[in-house]
C-alpha cells in the first residue's frame, strides 16, 4: 500500500470517527496544553531571573576578605589571590569565560546633586561610583561617549573636544576660564564655556563632564518600586514621573569628589565636576554610577587612602549560562577568591525555577500517560466496531502490517492534532495570563511584559510527545486489528 | 483450475473439536458456474473461506490454477485475494462513509502492482455494467439492497480477478432482485470467462449453475453436472 493510499484511507476513517476520537483526545489537548504553559512558563521566569534580575552569566569575584564599606580587610591576608591584571589575563583564559573587567569603587567620599532639569528639584545624594575599562562597554548606544578625556592627550587630528583648542604639537588645551559667580540661591550664571564643556572652578579650565553609566536595573527598581511607592506621597516626590533610559541618556548632575554628607576625604581638597550620564550597561554598578576607570584611579590617587593598586572586584561574564558553574567553581577554588552572593542567590533561584518546571512537567505527562490509556480504550471500542470493516479489508487484499499501518497512522494524525491544539490552547492560555498579569498585577521591579519565553523545541517536543503517546496508546489496538482472523471477523463470529 | 485434495478444516480442540470440513477433494473449472448448496452448519462457508485465503488453518492441499494454497505467506495471499479474488458477501460490506465509486477502488488500496492511470474511469464503467451508470457519487444508503449488491460486484470485479466468491449472493434480497443479480454473474462468465463459486440456499440459483456442490456435514455429499436453467424460468 503506498503512503498516499494509506493516508486517503486513513483520512476516511479519521472523518467517519471524528466524535470519538475529538472526545479520546482531550485528554491529550489539555495535558499538552498543560506543558507548553509551564515550560513557557518556567523558561520565561527563568529568564527575566538570570538574565535581568541576577545577570546569572556575569560573576563578580571579590577578595576572600570582608568588604564593609570603608573597613576593607586586605584579601592577601587570607590567602587569596590578589584582584590585579595578572589574575585578569589568568581568568581571561579559562574556559568559557568571555570577558573580565576589572573594577575599583572610589575609596572616599563623593556626593552628587542634580536631577532639576528631569524632578524640577535637585537631589542630593552620597554617590557611589566605580570604575571599569571602557573598551568593556560595547552595549551603549554610542559608545565612543564613554571614554576618560583626561586619561592621555588628545591629538587635533581628529577635531579638539569641547572646551578644547589645537595648541602647540598638535594637541588640544584646555581652554581657560573665569568660573561663574553664584548668586545667594547657589544658582550660577551662565557657563563660559563652549558646547558641553563646563568651567571648573578649581582648576580654571573648561571642562568636560565625566562620562559616567548606569545599570539599567537600577531604572528598574527605581520604576518597578520608588515610582510606585512615592505615587502614593505628598509633595514633590508625588510628581516624581516613570523614568526611561531614552529619557535619561545625556543627564547632567555635579558630583563634589572628596566630601559628602557622612564625611570628607582623608586627604586633598574637595573638588567639584560634572557628570554625563551616557547610557545604560549591564557592566555598571547596580546601585550608583560606573566611569572610566582611569577616573577613579585619579581620583583615589588624589583623595583615597593608601592603596595597593588591586582592584575591588573583577566582573567575570562566561559565554553562556552554562559555563557559570565551572567559571564560579575557577574563582572560588583554584584561585580562593570569594563571589557575591548575587550568585549564590541565582543558583538557588534557578534550581527552584527548575524543579518547578520538572514537576509541572511531570504532571503534564502523568496527564498525557492517562490520555494514552484513554486512546488506547478508543482505538480498541473503534476497532470492535469495524470488525466486519477490517475483515472487508483484508478480504480486499490487505496484509496484516498494512492493518496495524492504517490504525497507527490513524494514532499519529491524532497525536499530531492533539499536539497542534494543545500547544495552541496553551499559548492562548499563556496569552491570557500575561493579559491579566500586566492588567492585575502592580508594577514591581524588572516586571516583564511576558512571563513566557518559547522555544521552537518546545512546540516539537510537545508535538512529537503527543504523537509518541498516542502511537503508544494504539500499539495494542493496531496489534489486535492486524491479527483478527479475517474468515471469522467477515462471518460476526 | 481449481483442485481441492482432502482438505480438512475442524475448530477447537479436545473434546470440543469440531470437523467443519473432512477431507474434501474437490475440482472446479475455470470459467465455469459452481453453486455450493447444503443445509446450515454444512461447511459451506468453510469451504469457501479456505479458497478465498482468508483462512490458513486447515489441512489437506489446494491448488489454484498453478499456486499450491497451502504454502502461501499471509503477504503472498493477501496478493492473491487482492489480484485473482473478487468477494460478494451476502451483506454487502460496503463502506457508507464513500460513495459508490470509492467503494468499487477499495481494492486498488492494497494493489502492489502499479496504479493505473484510469482507475475513476474504470469505477464508472464497471457500476455502468452492473447497471449503476450515473450513481458513482452516491453513498450506498441512498442505494436499494438490489443496488448495494450490485456495487459490491462491481467492487469484486475492479482487480479483474480470475475467481468470483459469493456467500450467499441473493440472501438479503428479495426473489426478483435475486435473480437479476445471478443473471448478471452468468453474463460475467459468459462475457469475461471468470470462474464464479456461489454458495446458496436457494434452488432456483442453484439450478442455474453449471455444477452443483452439495455439502452435508463437513462431506461431500454430490458433485453433479448441471445444465443451466434460464434465468426467466425462477
Ligand atoms: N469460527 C468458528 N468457530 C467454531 N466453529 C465454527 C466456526 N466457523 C464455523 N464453525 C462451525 O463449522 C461448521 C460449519 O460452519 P459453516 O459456517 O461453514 O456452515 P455453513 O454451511 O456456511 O452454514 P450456514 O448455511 O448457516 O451459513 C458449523 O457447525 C459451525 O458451527
Ligand atoms: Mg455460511
């Protein structure tokens, strides 16, 4: 029999038995549907968890030593590997990782101020700042903004700064200026200087602002749970408006290095600069502002206390979430460096993520298991009530295998509708969730658009897990069918 | 030709074993009208699923024309039944869920040798000969039990095959329809030289017939030439 004749005949059987078996595969729509929502589910929930919320393919190896602010223990002393470019360039070869970025925190106070243009008041706050390389953040929608002015002399070739003329060697100078009075309400005069750059008054030059990024999770929590909450309060910080990275990008705020509110600066005199915000990168602080690095090695050199020159962590990004744990495994044993516990937290959060799925999957193939036993029962009720039928056919000329072929079949394209339809029924299940999730449910930090996360295997491992049973299920159907004695079956015997 | 050489068939076994058919020896020839005729339980039935291959368990050696029965594979016979047999059942076993025309290709379904270009074509004129011109669309349930069985004919008739088998052919249908339908076997034989075995109840059908097998318990109990009445007699 060939297979076009098999699946004519298979379509006329299908269509004459519809009601049966559209009742027998019920139970496999549903626990099809079953699985797609919760493997959607849980791979959605996975990944706002490891990719927004824990970044799990980026490490932070700090010193095994205990990290208290100001208190820092030196990690020497207990034996562990030093922070500096040699331990950079060792775990730059370690398999799986794909990038290691060094970061130094500044070691004094700083505050910051601004915020009038975006609030319509100025904030003030204790900044925290760190520093990385700037070659490592390539996810800025331009990221030549993010670079140390100050880290090297910049050459005319390619046009001088603001703020910056073509002096002697072809180099660009500052330019030098008269700082703007301020008036009783600390609000200052216009800037004499050109473009972006601004007059600082220690130094009496026309300065360019510090690129400086932020993490967008910090946007996040600000959205998902600051604008929240203060929507709800009195006062200025009522109006306090849902803030966007677009909105954000090109932020000016003035930062004074060397004094904040808790304190000032072992040494040097306090210094005022300007910022820039110019953009979000996952490479950033979470809490505060990254800069060049080369800033921050400045500025600890101007007002930090002593200091060997190791950095305070390094960022560790892997290639993938699966070379987190031999990468984690790398730092913490072979080089007896300790992580955050941003890490530890992610391992758990995804073990549980996954032991939800598994055992939601496991209901969903108990479901299906059951519906197989339901096919099963159909299959065997059809096939007594085509006896007579099956025995026509063999009298006609079918063969044993060409019976068991035509009942299988029958099972596939059952288990393949049934399949289709679950999945169909589960995404529309899942499109409802998320419609009463994003309707329903307040805004909370990293809340995303969809809970659910499709992969194309899922579709096929439902699929073909329908199919798989439903064959199952129709195994002994088909056996049975194909070795009905023909003579007897034709007789009603 | 067709040779029967003692051939046995009983079911069950122990003491509840009973001997449908004991050492027939039997021979047909080709082209010819053999009616099997003998009262109920005779092993009429037996007898002709044995030589349609729808049933292996039996003993004893048939030979159909040059093909020894008994030592055909379930495959080989199921080619056999789909190529060289045609079936007409007294209940028709038509399926309702096609319409006549694909009624009359079910046997093409299970047909190894290459499809024939023609096969729609070939649906039709076979109903056209059975007197069924213009109902290829209809569904057997429109049809009368006459009709029914004239589409199941024609059904036998669509792998040309060299043997036609019927039980009990006219046992559904009233005595003129009956006839009608034997009336159309005989032409077929005539026409198409095709060997046709009708197992019957009735004597006027039997009375057509160019040999008449008579069956009682199992036994052959005559064998006997017949000259065939004309089908205006019954
Ligand atoms: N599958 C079977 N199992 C047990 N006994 C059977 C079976 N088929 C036939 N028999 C027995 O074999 C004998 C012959 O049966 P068979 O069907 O050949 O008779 P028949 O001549 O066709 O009768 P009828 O005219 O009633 O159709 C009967 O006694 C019957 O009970
Ligand atoms: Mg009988």
């Amino acid at each position: 029999m060939t297979l076009g004749k098999l699946l004519r005949l298979v379509g006329q059987n299908l269509r004459r038995n519809a009601r049966n078996f559209a009742f027998s595969s019920v139970g496999i729509v549903v626990g099809i549907a079953t699985f797609i929502f919760f493997v959607g589910l849980g791979e959605g929930v996975r990944t706002v968890v490891m990719d927004k919320i824990f970044v799990y393919n980026q490490l932070e190896a700090i010193p095994r030593s205990y990290d208290v602010g100001a208190f820092r223990a030196e990690g020497g002393l207990f034996g562990g590997t030093r922070l500096n470019d040699a331990t950079v360039e060792e775990l730059r070869g370690v398999p799986g990782v794909r990038g290691v970025y060094p970061k130094l925190r500044l070691t004094f106070p700083a505050r910051a101020s601004g915020g009038k243009e975006l609030m319509g008041k100025n904030f003030y706050t204790e900044l925290i700042a760190d520093g990385i390389p700037e070659r490592v953040v390539t996810d800025l929608p331009d990221p030549s903004r993010f670079r140390d002015w100050e880290g090297g002399e910049v050459t005319c070739d390619a046009g001088c700064p603001d703020g910056s003329v073509c002096g002697e060697g072809a180099r660009c100078v500052k330019q030098t200026c008269t700082p703007p009075q301020r008036d009783r309400d600390g609000a200052a005069a216009a800037d004499p200087c050109p473009g972006k750059s601004y007059c600082a008054a220690d130094t009496r030059q026309c300065e360019l602002p510090i690129p400086v990024i932020a993490n967008p999770r910090l946007l996040e929590i600000y959205n998902g749970s600051v604008h929240t909450a203060m929507k709800g309060s009195k006062g200025a910080l009522a109006q306090v408006p849902r803030l966007s990275t677009t909105a954000l990008e090109g932020l000016h705020f003035n930062v004074t290095f060397g004094k904040s509110f808790i304190g000032s600066a072992a040494r040097g005199e306090p210094i005022e600069r300007r910022c820039e915000l110019v953009g979000f990168s996952d490479k950033a602080i979470t809490l505060g502002v990254t800069m060049p690095i080369g800033y921050v090695q400045r500025f600890n050199g101007t007002f930090g206390s002593e200091e060997r020159g190791d950095y305070h962590s390094l960022l560790i990004e892997t290639s993938n979430n699966e070379a987190v744990v031999p990468v984690a495994a790398y730092v913490t044993d072979r080089l007896n460096l300790a992580l955050d516990d941003k890490y530890e937290n992610a391992q758990k959060a995804g073990l549980i993520i996954t032991i939800i799925t598994a055992i939601f999957s496991l209901i969903s193939i108990v479901i299906v298991t059951i519906a197989a036993i339901n096919i099963t029962h159909t299959f065997l009720m059809v096939i007594a009530e085509r006896r007579r039928e099956i025995g026509l056919l063999r009298a006609l000329g079918a063969t044993r295998p060409n019976i068991s072929a035509m009942i299988l079949c029958e099972a596939v394209v059952v288990g393949a509708l049934g399949g289709a339809l679950g999945c169909g029924l589960g995404l529309g299940v899942a499109a409802g969730a998320d419609a009463a999730f994003a309707r329903f449910v307040q805004d909370f930090p990293f809340k995303p658009d969809t809970l659910f996360a499709w992969n194309p295997a899922f579709f096929a491992v439902a699929v073909g897990g329908a199919v798989f049973f439903c064959l199952l299920g129709a195994l002994l159907p088909a056996a049975r069918a194909a070795n009905m004695d023909p003579a007897a079956a034709l007789t009603g015997r | 030709m067709i040779v029967f050489d003692r051939v046995s068939r009983s079911y069950g076994r122990g003491k509840g074993q009973h001997v449908a058919l004991k050492e027939l020896s039997l021979t047909l020839e080709p082209g010819k009208f053999t009616a099997v005729v003998g009262t109920s339980g005779s092993g009429k039935t037996t007898l002709l699923n044995i030589l349609g291959g729808l049933d292996r368990e039996w003993t004893g050696s048939l030979r159909f024309w040059d093909q020894p029965m008994e030592s055909l594979s379930d495959a080989a016979l199921s080619a056999l039944r789909n190529t060289q047999i045609g079936f007409v059942f007294q209940h028709f076993y038509l399926l309702d869920h096609l319409t006549c025309a694909e009624n009359v290709q079910l046997p093409s379904y299970f047909d190894r040798r290459p499809p024939r270009p023609d096969q729609a074509a070939r649906a039709e004129e076979l109903l056209r000969k059975v007197g069924l011109g213009g109902r290829a669309g209809d569904r057997p349930t429109q049809l009368s039990g006459g009709q029914r069985q004239r589409v199941a004919i024609a059904r036998a008739l669509f792998n040309q095959p060299r043997l036609i088998l019927c039980d009990e052919p006219t046992g559904s249908l009233d005595r003129r329809t009956g006839l009608q339908i034997i009336d159309l076997f005989q032409r077929l034989v005539e026409q198409d030289g095709l060997t046709l075995v009708v197992v019957t109840h009735e004597e006027h059908i039997s009375r057509m017939a160019h040999r008449i097998v008579r069956l009682e318990d199992g036994e052959l109990r005559s064998n006997e030439v017949n000259t065939p009445a004309a089908a205006e007699e019954g």
